[in-house]
C-alpha cells in the first residue's frame, strides 16, 4: 500500500545567493557624507546647550509675575500692564490726546481700545460751570461779571408773601432807574412824534370829524396809538423780567417786542376781547381775567410762546395764587398814587419800582432758566 501524498507541499528554501535587493541600498552613503552629518549633528547639539542655558540665566532674573502662563491659559495683559506702569516714571502732565486708550480683550483675543460712555447733559452742565469757575477765579468782581452774563438757574418760588416782593422790588430799583427811565423816555418820545403826525395828518385831510372818512382816520389812528404803545410796554415789562433775573439789560431792550410786533398785538385783542366780555357779563370774570393774563407779554418775549400758550401759561400759574398777586397790584398802585402828590417827585422811584415788580412776581412764578451761550 503506497502512502498518500501531503496535502501542501513545502516550498522549497531560498537560494543562498538570492538576497532581499530592497532591504540593501544601491549605492552605500560615502565617507564624506557620513562626516558631513555627523558635522551637523554636532552643530545642532551645540545650538540646543546654548538655549538651555540662556533659559536657565533668564529665569534666574524674569520675576514670577511675568513667566509665560501654562498651555491652555491666556496671559493676564492687566496684570503685565500694571507691572510695567510701576517700574515707570510719570510723564509730565500733557494733553489728553497723549494719553494711550485703555485695552480690552475680545474673545478672539484682539485688543481694542474702550470708548468712555458719553457724559449725561447734567455732568456737561457741571463740568462747564467747574471749568468757567476756575478760570474765573475767587474775585467777586469777576463772579459778579459772570453770573450777570449767564445767571444759574432759580427755581419757582410761588410761596412769596407780599411785603417780601414789594422790599425786593425796592432793592432792585436801587442802580437800575437810569436803564427803566431811559427805555421809558424812548416809549414817550416816539409815541409824542407819532401823536404830532396823527393829527397833522388828520387836520390836513379836511376831513370832518363827523364824517364817514374822519371817523375812520380817528378809529385808525387810536389803533396805531394803541398798538405802539403795547410794543413798548412788553418791552418794559421785558426789562422788568431781566432786572429781576439778574440778566444784563439796556434801555435799548424796550424795542425787544417789534420783532414779533404781530403775535403781540394778536395776544393783545384776545386778552382785550376777554376781558371786556367777562366785564359786561358779570364783572369778576373780566377782573379776574385782566389780572391772570398781566404776565403773558413777558412770557410771549422770554420762553417765545404763542399768543394763547402765553395767556394760559399766565393764568394758570396766577390762578394759584390769584388773591396774592391781586394785592400785591393793588397796594403797588395805592403807593404810586401817593409818590405822585409831592409834585409828581416820588415817581422818580416808583414807576420804576412798577416795572421791577412785574419783573419779580415773574421770576416768582416761573423761575428763570440758565442761559444757553
């Protein structure tokens, strides 16, 4: 019986001469080269000793606060920051252009400089008083110049008694009766021009009084008379509202109402049409209203008001104190009355002191705003 062949035959062992030509480079590396190498292997070496020990010194004089944070954590800019300004000596105070923005890191990690917030208007009103103060100085003198050029803000003071206003008026006549005297010998000289003109014109028209056209000249001229003279006298009571508030004021501000003559007027015929009205029904209402609408030319001239936002604004702050201001007219009138008895000398001192009161009970009511430049 022949044995079975094997089911996988052995393969026969490699040839001794057969070599793995892959494992063997082609051409061996020349000497030259091999001491090229080995010549840079030393270089190499040399320049790794160099920087070990240029570490080792600086690490002997780096202080701890600026050694470079361990991986994954971001330098603290702040903190160099504060460093460095220590070890640094002050500049000299310049401007605040010289002054470097302070830095603020983002999440990708730019810096950027952080805008200041914008200073409320009240901190800009602060810092612009500070400043003029400053520059001014402690001199009362100078500090009167300025606070007579742009006088502080004074608030309402509807709490006034009558003897309070009547011995502020007084004080405050005391140095201003050229200015109200002045303003006042202005308003007469012209309205006595315009007077001598009207009835020239009327007197050589040959008109008749009694005719249709002399009574239309006469209704005309009363009219212009009228109006004139309700110009003027918003500009005195101007006059009066800036005596009062300590603004800077000439006999030049009397003419302060013509350039806004037509709402003037325009508030005039409103009041004018009230008045008589509430006189002829029923008597108080005309008094009451006559005596509510005394501010509102004065306010038409120094908050710039319509015709009827005046005369409410007037009223309505009046109206509270309605009996107060009542009087207070009333016993301003009584003692013009008497300064006039001596030869008319008193009144020297008493129309002006009218003026300066209107001017008061104004600034009582409604304050005075500080003066925008």
């Amino acid at each position: 019986m022949e044995p079975s062949p094997p089911e996988h035959e052995p393969e026969p062992f490699p040839e001794a001469n057969e070599v793995d030509r892959e494992a063997i480079p082609e051409e061996a590396p020349s000497v030259a080269a091999m001491e090229e190498e080995t010549v840079e292997e030393g270089e190499a070496r040399e320049v790794i000793d160099t920087g070990e020990k240029d570490a080792e010194i600086t690490s002997e004089f780096v202080p701890p606060e600026s050694m470079p944070a361990a991986a994954g954590e971001e330098p603290d800019v702040s903190a160099e920051t504060a460093r460095i300004a220590e070890h640094e000596e002050p500049d000299e105070i310049g401007s605040e252009s010289d002054v470097e923005p302070e830095l603020t890191k983002d999440a990708g990690g730019d810096t950027s400089p952080v805008e200041a917030p914008p200073l409320a208007e009240e901190d800009l009103v602060a810092k612009a008083q500070d400043t003029s103060a400053s520059a001014v100085g402690d001199e009362p003198e100078a500090q009167a110049a300025v606070a007579a050029v742009s006088p502080q803000e004074i608030q309402p003071k509807p709490g006034f008694t009558v003897g309070e206003a009547l011995t502020e008026a007084w004080q405050r006549t005391k140095g201003a009766k050229g200015t109200v005297w002045g303003a006042m010998g202005v308003m007469y000289l012209v309205m006595l021009v315009l007077g001598f003109g009207l009835v020239y014109l009327q007197m050589s028209s040959g008109l008749s009084p009694e005719s249709t056209g002399g009574i239309w000249l006469e209704i005309g001229i009363n009219a212009l008379t009228s109006a004139v003279s309700t110009l003027f006298t918003a500009g005195l009571m101007y006059i009066g509202v800036c005596l009062a508030a300590g603004k800077s004021c000439t006999w030049k501000t009397v003419i302060e109402g013509f350039p806004v003559a037509v709402q003037l007027l325009i508030a005039t015929i409103l009041m004018s049409l009230l008045i008589v009205s509430g006189l002829i029904l029923l008597v108080l209402p005309g008094i009451y209203l006559a005596v509510g609408y005394t501010l509102t030319l004065p306010l038409m001239l120094d908050r710039r008001l319509g015709p009827w936002e005046a005369m409410e604004k007037s009223r309505k702050a009046i109206h509270k104190v309605w009996w107060k201001v009542f009087g207070l007219f009333l016993v301003m009138g009584l003692i013009t009355m008497v300064s006039a008895i001596p030869l008319g000398i008193g009144l020297i001192w008493t129309l002006p002191m009218n003026v300066v009161l209107c001017g008061v009970v104004y600034r009582y009511l409604f304050g005075v705003k500080a003066s925008k430049s």
